[in-house]
C-alpha cells in the first residue's frame, strides 16, 4: 500500500497523488505493480526498493545518481505464538531520498513510522528531509531502549517463577528472550556501523548546520547505549541461565542421593525377611513364639541405627 503524505499547520494530510515534497510511505499489503510503477515515476532503482523489504536486509547505505538510500533495521514485536520463535525481531526500514520526495518502505507495519503518522513526534518537520531521517534514527534508537525495558521486565518475572517451579514454560520463555536480544546485538551493531559512516561521508550533507550534527552524535551515542544495554542483558540471561541449570542438575543429584539412602534403609529388614522367608532349618528363634516380634524389632533398630549414621554424615 502506498501513500502519500504532506504537512500543513504541522499536521499530516494525507494526499490522493504524488506531490512534489510529500512523504511516500509503502506499507504492507505490498504489490510489486505498485512498486514498478513507483520506481518508474520517481527514477528510483529497483533493487532499492525490493532490498528493503528482504526480512534479512542488513543496514547499510547506497547512492545510484541523485537517489540515496539508507535501510536501518528496528525492534519488531513478533505476533507468533510458537515456543521457539522470539519475542522480537528486526526489520529493515528503507529510507529513499530523491530530489523532491523522501520515500519510507518496510515489509512490516512497524511502530516507528507510525509514531509519525500518528502525530507522535515533536518537531516534525517534512520540509527537512535531513532532520526527518535523523528523527526517524532516533525513533528507531527509543523504541530498542523501550523494547529492551520490556525484556527485562519479562526476564525479571521468569525468573521469579523458576524459583517456584521447574517448569520447562518457563525456560522456553527465556530462550525466547535469548534469541530476540540477539537479534537486537547484531542489528544494533550494524545500525552503530553505518551511522558512523554516514556521518563521517557526511551523507546527509549536515556537517555544515552545528544543530544537526549533534542531534546525529546523540543518536549514535544512544545507539551505543542500547548495544551496551543488550550485551549486559545478553550476558546477565546467559549467566543466569547457566546458573538454573546448575540448581537443577544439583537439585537432581540430590533427589537421587536421597532416594538411594532410602533404598539402603529399606533393604536391611527386606534382607532380614528374606532369610525367614526361606524353607530351610535351624534358623535362629525357630521355635520361639515372639520370633516375628524379635525379628520386626530388630529390623527397626538396624534401619534406625542406619538413618542415624547417613545423617550423622550430613548424607541426609
């Protein structure tokens, strides 16, 4: 779906055709007639827009003439219900820059663009192409942090589940966590990578407004923040992972130590039963009428005096 957007008293209108200056935005359902006819209209390669829209884009930045385009990867809240799946992915956002136009595509309806559809952001400005992608970079910066919040929010109360139970629910939900901060590390990194050489290329061409310039330091220094922030994260669920499966193998081991000391009590008085149990002659207390008590007493003392030594040596 293609639409088009312009801005009048600092509100978003959207438009019936394409304008000079107006905010393309392609969004999901997406027709490759539409995107043919798009690329033809605005002399935009084809390659720049399908690229875009490959779930496993990686961010980096091309220029073909006068068209420039930038494709930058942010945090996606995965709908899928399956146990193995993560809870975030990335998707890339492809940002076109024409001549007259600024042109956003991205395979999923993400919630970075639409912050600006929705009116969201201060200051937003369509006039300047250049700050509406720095904008867009910080929207893509904030909404890693949010969603790194929300992990970490989660992973807190996993964990204090497994403290109570053992249940596989619960580390599947981790592992699930595990796999969304890796692909927030590796999509950070790439975003950090080619936002430092944009602004060492000058990309933007904002090396000359002072104020631009050190909007694009913050952002890359947030983005720093927010890879900093998911290695910490990574490296805290590693450990504490490691860490329940060591509880469990311990927790393990002594299930089973006990229910072999259990196993040891209970067979003196089986042995001592089974010796009477046999058919044979002249077995002590033979004839004795208090030989079943004598026997059951005695087994008893045995099995106590056996309880006593596993616990005097704190085996029990």
């Amino acid at each position: 779906m293609i639409r088009y957007y312009t801005q009048e008293a600092n509100r978003l209108v959207e438009l019936e055709e394409l304008t000079p200056s107006c905010w393309v935005n392609i969004s999901p359902p997406i027709e490759m007639a539409e995107l043919k006819e798009l690329s033809s209209r605005l002399n935009i390669p084809t390659d720049f827009l399908s690229d875009s829209l490959d779930i496993d884009e990686r961010s980096r930045y091309d220029r073909e003439d006068d068209i420039r385009l930038i494709v930058v990867n942010t945090a996606y809240f995965n709908n899928s219900e399956q146990e193995n799946e993560a809870i975030y992915i990335t998707v890339p956002i492809g940002i076109i820059l024409t001549p007259e136009n600024v042109v956003t595509i991205s395979p999923k309806d993400n919630e970075v663009l639409n912050r600006f559809l929705e009116g969201r952001i201060r200051n937003f400005q369509l006039s300047d192409e250049r700050k509406f992608v720095l904008q867009i970079f910080d929207q893509i910066v904030l909404h890693y942090l949010d969603s790194l919040k929300k992990l970490n929010l989660k992973r807190h109360i996993i964990e204090n589940e497994l403290y109570d139970s053992s249940r596989n629910a619960e580390l599947k939900q981790l592992l699930r966590i595990e796999k969304s901060l890796v692909y927030f590390v590796n999509s950070l990194s790439s975003n950090e990578l080619v936002k430092m050489k944009m602004k060492r290329t000058d990309f933007l061409r904002i090396q000359q407004d002072e104020t631009l310039s050190d909007f694009f330091e913050d952002i890359i220094i947030d983005n720093s923040q927010a890879l900093e922030m998911a290695n910490v994260h990574t490296n805290i669920l590693s450990g504490t992972m490691e860490a329940y499966a060591s509880i469990v193998s311990n927790n393990l081991n002594s299930f089973i130590q006990r229910l072999t000391i259990v196993t040891i009590v209970l067979m003196v008085p089986t042995l001592v039963a089974s010796f009477y149990g046999m058919n044979l002659k002249n077995l002590p207390l033979e004839n004795s009428p208090y030989a079943f008590y004598i026997v059951l007493v005695a087994s008893l003392i045995f099995s106590i005096l056996l309880v006593w030594f596993f616990h005097r040596k704190r085996l029990f």
